[in-house]
C-alpha cells in the first residue's frame, strides 16, 4: 500500500480594507514604521476596539463566494499570549461562531476536478511586525513597527481534503483568483496579503499520521515546494522505519529543505474567552442578501462560459478568467468584433507578451476594443494580412497609435490590384529563370520562394493569396 | 462668596453669572486642598498651576451655559486625561502620561467644568478601601483612622472634605457605591452602557462603569447629563434618546412600587445599618410608595460569580502593562524575564492575585467549570432582577452591612470581597442603583442605602432617591 498525504491548509487573507479593523488608521502598506498608529491599534491603557462595517462587508462577500454559510450571529474571542508586538496582551478574533462557515472551492488539477473542503472563516486582527538586528535567537533588541497593528485579516480554514503539493498550489491560486475578482485583498503574497500554514501528514489506511505544521510560507512556490520536500521527508522517514515528530518547521528558501523551527516549543493555552468590548455580530438576511447580490461571477464560472459561449480553448479560457481584468477585455473585444477566437489568440500570444516584458497590466494599455474590431476589420476587408498584422498590433500597442494610422502613416496597405501585382510578378519571372524552369519541370517547391520574392518586391504588402493565383497562372501559360 | 459648601447646582449658577469667577472659584478649592489633603490624601496628581489656567479660559468664554460651568470636579485616576498623568493607582503606570481624553473627561470639559486633579483609588480598582493603592492610604474624612472605602475612595473623600464639588468615579462590584456610604456622600452607577468607558483604564469590562459622586441626588443627576450618551469609539455604550435626568426630581413618588430583596434578609446587618434601612423603607412609604418583597434566588451566587468573571477579564485586560511600549520596565536578561520582573514589580498583591484567578479560570480544562458556568449563574441572577422588576419599580437594600472599618483591619481578602455582597449583584445585571447617605452609626460613620432602578430607568431612579433624601433630612448627608 502506498503512503497518502493529507494536507490542510490555514490561510490569512489581509482583507483591503482603507482603515484598521477597530480603528481609524490607514492600512497603507509600506508607511514610515508606527505613524499609522494610535490608542486603539498600539493597545494604550482605557482605548476600545470599535468594529470597521468594511471588514464585515469583505467578510461576508469572500464567505459567500467560498461557497461558505453566513452566520447570522457570531462572536469576538480574544485569544491571550504575550509577545511585544501584540500590544494588548491579546488578540481580537473569532473562536466558536465564525462570520462563514462550511464552504468549497473547486480545483483543477492535472487529474482533475476536485472539491477542497473550507472548515471556516473568521475576522481578526493583525499584529505589528517585529524586525530583529540579527538572527532572532541572537539579536540584542528588536524593533516594533505597529503600522500593521489592526489590519484585518480573514483566517481561512480547509478541511485536510488535500492530497498532493499540486492541489495545494491550485487552491491557493484559485483564491487569490476570487479575492482579486471581489476586490477584498490584493491577493500579494510577497506584501504579506496572503499568509499560508500547512499541516501534513502522511499514513497508510485510514488512521492518520502524526501531523506536521511549516509556517510562514510567503510565495505560490514556497507553498509547493515546502509541500513536495515535506511529503518526501516523511515517506522516506517512514519506510526507513523512522518516526515523524510533531512540530513546527519553516522552509529553507535557499535548500528548499523544510527545518524544524529553533523556536522553543511550549504548550499554547490560549485562554479564549468573548470579548467583552464588543457585541455579537449580528447580521440581517436582507444584509447578506444585499451582499450576495454584489459578487460578480467567478473565476470558474467564467471559465466555463467562456469555452461554452465563445468556444476559446479550455486553456485559453483559463487563463484569460484568471484575471477579471483580462477577462473583461477579452469579453468586451469578443462581443465588439464578433471574433472571439481571434480575440483570444492575439490577446494570449501578443497582447499578454507585451504586458509582461513592459511590466504592465491590461487596464494601461490603450488598445482596447474599438481597435480590435478595427484590426480584424482591416484583415477581413483584405487591407492588411495576418502577418502584417500582427507587426500593426504590435506597433499600436507600444505606440498608442490606431491601426488604421499605423496602416496609413505606414504604408501597409495590402496590394489588392491585379494589375500592380501582375507588374511584379513579370518582373520575378524575368528575374528568375532557373527556379521558373524547375516549376515547369515539375518542381512545385519552388512556388514558396516565387512568393517570397514577391513580397519582399511589394514589402509584404502583396495579397499572398491574389499573388499565387495570378503566379500560377502566369507559370501556367509559360508551359 | 464661600463656595465650598455649595452644590454644584449652585456653583454652576453663581459662575454663569460672574458673581464669582472661576478663578475666584478655583483658588478656594487650592486652597481647601492644600488645606486638608495632606491628611485625607483623596489626589494622586494634580496640578494647580494648570487649574487656574483653565480656570483663567473658562472666565474669558463668552458661552457659559454649561451645566457643569466653572464647577471644580475631581476625576479618579483610572480616566484618561490628555498630557497628565493617569497611573491608575499602580507602580507599572508611574510616570505614564496619557495622549488623549477619555469620552468622560472632553464630556466634562464640554460641560464647562473645571477639572482639578486625579483621584486615588485601589490599584487597578481591585479593592474596597483604597488601601491598594500603590502610593498611600487614602483617609475618611469623617474620621480619618477609618477607611473611605474604595475602590473609588479618593473621589468620594475629595466631595465629603469639600475639597470638590463633584467627583467621577467607577464601578465595577460596588466600587462607586460602597465609598458613597463610607463617606456618606451620594454615588451613582448608571446602566451599563449608559456613559462611555472609551478612555477608562479598563478592569472588567462587562462590569465597569463610570458615574458621580455628589453632595446631593440632584448634583449626580446634573452631572449624569454632562457625561451620559452614545459613544462611537465603545461599542458597549447604548443609543438611547438624550434625557434630562433631572426632569423627574422633586416629582412625588404616590404609587411607586418599592421592592425589598428577600434574601437580604439572610445576611447579617450592623444594628444600625439595619435601623437605618428601616427608617429608609418608613420614608418611601410615608411618601407614597408601596413597599413589597420581592425574591431573587441566586443572589447568594453573585460573589463567587463577580469573582470568576472579573478576574478573568481584569487576567487579559492587564497583559498589556509588560513593560514593552510605556510604564515601568524592569529589565531582565531576555524578553521573558523583563515581562516578569516588570510585572512582579509594577503590580501589587491584590491584582496578581486576581490575574493569576483569572488566568487560571480561563485555562484549558476549567474553562467550562468556572467561566462558562458563572456566566450562566449570571444570566439566572439578571433574570431574577428582571422577574423582580416586573412587579416593583426599583429596590432598595443597604450598600454595605456595616459602616467603614477601620485603616489596616481587614488583612483576609476574602473578608475584604464581603464588603461588596450587596453591591455586587446589581452590578453583574448591569442595573443603574445610587447610594445615598441615611444615618449614622454611634461613632458617628455614615451609613448608605442603595436604591436601584430598572435598565436605563436613572430618571425615575433619581426621583425616588430624591425623595429619600428629602424625607431623611437633605444634604451633604446627616
């Protein structure tokens, strides 16, 4: 019997919230260290928390696009443990009701389709950060930014429905996938807007192993390759008749080795209790009806309507859905030109290449709809060739110029009259014995590079196919 | 004009009308308190210099319709107050100086009162003397060996001397309460939820309250209308429409129904206590009010509830004096040790006892036999209450057994906790009640009786404390 993984995941998801969840300050990432403080957020004796009504609506938005129930009531916990940069002694969250709970997202996987389970989601709040002079065990002090003090955070909890390295990144991707679409978190792993924790373990048969914890993954491929080494370590540990501890490791970003944390392991105890600053949560039927009605459709959803309404690939429709920003272009040029094959292959292959290597977003970017419609017009009319333009496509997107004035302003007006074209092709038949020769003899080949002498005489603006025809006919009548 | 014997009814009026200014006003209290407070010792901080220059602001404003206009007010020391010191009566917070008002203090200074100084009080508010205090004893300024009772004892002392006019104080189990009676001047809890704790130095936050302490029911209504309303910033404070509290005083009280707590009965009174609760229950019904009985079951759990619920909140609400962003820091030779030997330092006997109840309350395992079963018992004894008002419209029982003790008698805590027995359940229902002073024993120590009234029901309440005042013989107690 093969050794199976079970992983779940624990993930924070800053919510963008402009202001703290109990205060008034600024959640601005990146400000100079503690001036977006004050008594509440820096826990000064007698400040009370009051509850950001933003923090609920983002809260109750990504429960629901979890597939997750609204709870009507839930409560605030404060869970209590010292450290210097929580400045209360505790941390408000919640504990027994959450805002949402029991929900799915569905991946996609190499394998297939599978539904990841979602435990819960609870609103909380952030610490400050701590930034140490050296190695954390060895640094003589340690400074406190309370900046982050208050910021909030949606824990989100699966069940240990994940079975591979694979499936974890893709749940994570679809996430920042959905928070992107809602608007409720940047989504940025490497600004610390999305914080994952994972616990594994592996066993054969029903009853699970002993569970690991690797925390503080900060990137997609952190999570992975945490992941593939962890499920490795502890298979091989296990065959050679070894024992898993259970603890808490972090990765080694530079081995892509996981490493059990030097931190000392003491036994948590909480302390939860209600909090008795701040009411229950309570929120109306009409409030998360309200709410539902503002989630526009998602990720997956658009996929399949994609594929289904404009028949673009299933991969093209992956990726284009991954962002709603791109999704909405394409389906704005889609509509606009009636082309949306063509739509989604200049998007995925030019647009999409020039966006990366110009570091970008599609929201910059002026050519938009109106001058799709106008380049796959100048296709269809014959004007410009496919090859032709992409150059235009090209030129209009790093210029900001239309098409029709780079065709213009160019010159690059396919060369449709017979009579110029006949012109040309007489003077590549004079110029060109010997290859003339071999097509009479048999060589059709040889007709590639007659039309490329052609369009290298009109400078790619001959109509390729016009060209051959009137070329055939013209090698014809020499016979 | 000597105003130290006057109301703040009285002072308010006579500075609106600049028979005697603020300054005038101010200098007598300075004097008064440089007077006797080297004896009662009611002030932790105060700062006379910047008194008269408030008092000096307040004479040039051309507004002086405050309700509180140029009335000297002490606050206890657990309120925030911008650029003074707020300590809260311990060690680990000397030296703190606060960057903001509490909602209470702008609400007085809105008011146009004059603030003269912080109070003291029993560490944290955990006590009922002030001996816990971590700076000195506080004395009774109706016989300074006896204890003014706490933990709210400085602001009570500072009206009974007649070194304020008013005062705040807070309640948490008693806190306003059982000093009112001590120092026989009249203190008032309001609901819970009525004035907005923002800024007040937490204890237990379901229980804490601030309220007034004033020479007549009159004087903590008028203050209850400077300081009462809705608060943003505290989420426990209640929207409720603005009242005049005073609206119902000197209203007859025919018809009202009064009702006295069976098992009160149970407890055992000092003689005189028990005579003057007597004379209390005569004088509501020679006013006109019906007085009945009326039973609530579980007040004999009120104690040991309060001493599991507050405690546990007082556990977390302290975890943040550790010494790493203000107050006293003792250094150590790493993290842990400085969050030990500054809070073994900075913090008194009485609040590492009640952190260390608490923070075993709220442990793994006990969490469900003490938190969670003595927040059931409360819910049952807030029942009871709400059972009883549905018969009566406010009860009066004694606020304490026995008059003040003596400087140094109670050294067993538990006996020290007995002192609040009848403050105590009021408290854990979140019910407004006023002390008011209705006798004295044979050394001549006040006695008080405790009046409470139904949630958010402070006007009718006043009324009917009004009423007892007036039948039992006026002001500034007997």
């Amino acid at each position: 019997m093969e050794y199976k993984p079970t992983i779940g995941l624990e993930i924070h998801v800053q919510l963008a919230t402009k202001t703290k969840i109990f205060c008034g300050c600024s959640t601005e990432f990146g400000a100079e260290p503690n001036t977006n403080v004050c008594p509440v957020c820096l826990g000064l004796p007698g400040a009370l928390p009051v509850l950001n009504e933003k923090v609920v609506e983002y809260g109750t938005k990504l429960g629901l696009a979890l597939n997750m129930r609204i709870n009507k009531t839930s409560t605030f916990y404060r869970k209590n443990y010292f450290y210097p940069d929580l400045p209360k002694g505790y941390q408000i969250t919640q504990y027994s009701i959450p805002i949402a709970s029991e929900g799915f997202l569905e991946v996609k996987t190499s394998k297939g389709k599978k539904k990841i389970r979602i435990l819960r989601g609870h609103i909380e709040e952030d610490s400050g950060k701590s930034i140490h002079t050296g190695d954390i065990t060895e640094s003589e002090y340690s400074y406190i930014d309370f900046n982050r003090s208050g910021v909030p955070l949606m824990e989100i909890v699966t069940y240990p429905d994940i079975e591979t390295a694979e499936e974890a990144y893709e749940f994570l991707v679809l996430l920042r996938k959905t928070v992107r679409y809602l608007g409720v978190s940047s989504g940025d792993m490497e600004k610390g807007a999305l914080r994952c924790d994972v616990n594994i373990s592996v066993s054969k048969g029903e009853t699970l192993g002993t569970k690991v914890e690797i925390k503080n993954l900060n990137s997609f491929r952190s999570v992975r390759r945490a992941l593939e080494f962890e499920i490795n370590r502890q298979i091989e540990t296990l065959k050679k008749g070894g024992k898993i501890v259970q603890e808490t490791r972090h990765l080694d970003e530079r081995t892509g080795e996981t490493k059990p944390m030097r931190t000392k392991e003491e036994l948590n105890d909480y302390r939860y209790f209600p909090e008795p600053d701040l009411p229950p949560l309570t929120l109306t039927d009409e409030y998360i009806e309200k709410i539902k009605e503002t989630i526009p459709e998602l990720p997956n959803e658009k996929e399949e309507r994609f594929i289904k309404e404009y028949g673009i690939s299933e991969d093209y429709a992956h990726e284009i859905a991954a962002s709603i920003e791109v999704a909405e272009y394409f389906e704005e040029a889609a509509k606009l030109t009636g082309k949306p094959k063509e739509v989604s292959n200049y998007l995925m292959v030019n647009i999409m290449k020039f966006i990366n290597e110009n570091g970008k977003s599609i929201k910059e970017i002026t050519f938009g709809a109106k001058e799709f419609k106008e380049l796959l017009d100048l296709i269809d009319s014959k004007t410009i060739s496919k090859n032709i333009a992409k150059s235009v496509l090209e030129e209009s997107l790093s210029s900001g110029k239309t098409p029709s004035q780079i065709v213009e302003e160019k010159g690059l007006k396919q060369i449709t009259d017979t009579g110029e074209i006949e012109k040309v092709i007489d003077e590549v038949i004079k110029e060109n014995p010997k290859p003339v020769s071999q097509y009479l003899e048999g060589k059709k080949q040889v007709m590639g590079f007659l039309i490329g002498q052609i369009m290298k005489k009109t400078r790619g603006k001959a109509n390729p196919k016009i060209a051959s025809k009137i070329l055939i006919e013209k090698l014809n009548a020499l016979k | 004009m000597d105003i130290l014997n006057k109301t703040a009814e009285e002072v308010a009026s006579i500075a609106r009308s600049g028979e005697v200014s603020v300054k005038e006003i101010a200098e007598q209290m300075i004097n008064a308190i440089k007077q006797k407070d080297s004896k009662i010792k009611a002030f932790i901080h105060i700062d006379f210099d910047a008194v008269i220059k408030r008092a000096e602001e307040l004479d040039t404003k051309k507004d002086k319709s405050g309700v509180l206009f140029g009335v000297p007010i002490a606050i206890k020391d657990n309120m925030n107050m911008k650029n003074t010191e707020t300590t809260a009566g311990s060690k680990i917070l000397s030296g703190y100086t606060s960057p903001y008002d509490a909602t209470v203090v702008e609400k007085l200074k809105n008011a146009g009162a004059l603030i003269v100084g912080k109070t003291n009080m029993d560490e944290f508010a955990m006590g009922s003397s002030t001996e816990n205090s971590a700076f000195f004893n506080t004395h009774n300024p109706v016989n300074p060996e006896y204890v003014p009772g706490g933990s709210s004892g400085g602001s009570a002392a500072a009206v009974k001397a007649n070194e304020v006019i008013a005062s705040l104080g807070s309640d948490t189990g008693g806190s306003i309460r059982e000093p009112a009676a001590f120092c026989g001047v009249t203190g008032l809890k309001p609901t819970y939820g009525r004035v907005s704790r923002y800024g007040l130095i937490a204890f237990a936050s379901s229980l804490d309250q601030i309220g007034p302490f004033g020479k007549t029911v009159k004087d903590t209504a008028i203050m209850l209308n400077a300081i009462a309303g809705f608060d943003p910033r505290d989420e426990t404070s209640v929207q409720t429409e603005k009242e005049d509290f005073t609206a119902l005083i000197g209203k007859n009280i025919k018809g009202k129904k009064i009702g006295v707590i069976k098992e009160v009965q149970d407890f055992k009174l000092q003689e005189e206590v028990k005579n003057s609760f007597n004379d209390t229950v005569k004088a509501l019904q020679n006013a006109g009010a019906v007085v009945e009985e009326v039973s609530i079951p579980h007040l004999k759990y009120a104690l040991p509830v309060y001493y599991i619920i507050a405690p546990a909140e007082a556990s977390a609400n302290l975890a943040r004096f550790d010494g790493v962003r203000y107050g006293l820091r003792v250094e150590g030779k790493d993290l842990k040790e400085t969050y030990e030997k500054t809070r073994t330092e900075g913090f008194g006997t009485e609040v590492k006892r009640r952190i260390l109840i608490g923070t075993f309350t709220l442990s793994a395992g006990y969490y469900d036999a003490y938190y969670l079963k003595a927040s059931k018992v409360r819910r049952l004894i807030s029942n009871d209450f709400e059972k009883a008002f549905s018969k009566v419209d406010a009860l009066v029982l004694p606020t304490t057994s026995t008059t003040a003790f003596k400087l140094g008698s109670i050294t067993n805590p538990l006996q020290m906790y007995m002192n609040d027995i009848f403050t105590i359940p009021i408290s854990l229902a979140g019910l407004p009640a006023i002390s008011i002073p209705t006798g004295t024993d044979k050394k001549g120590l006040p006695i008080g009786m405790q009046l409470v009234g139904k949630w958010f029901a402070e006007k009718e309440l006043l009324q009917i404390a009004y009423t007892v005042e007036q039948e039992l013989g006026g002001k500034n107690g007997i």
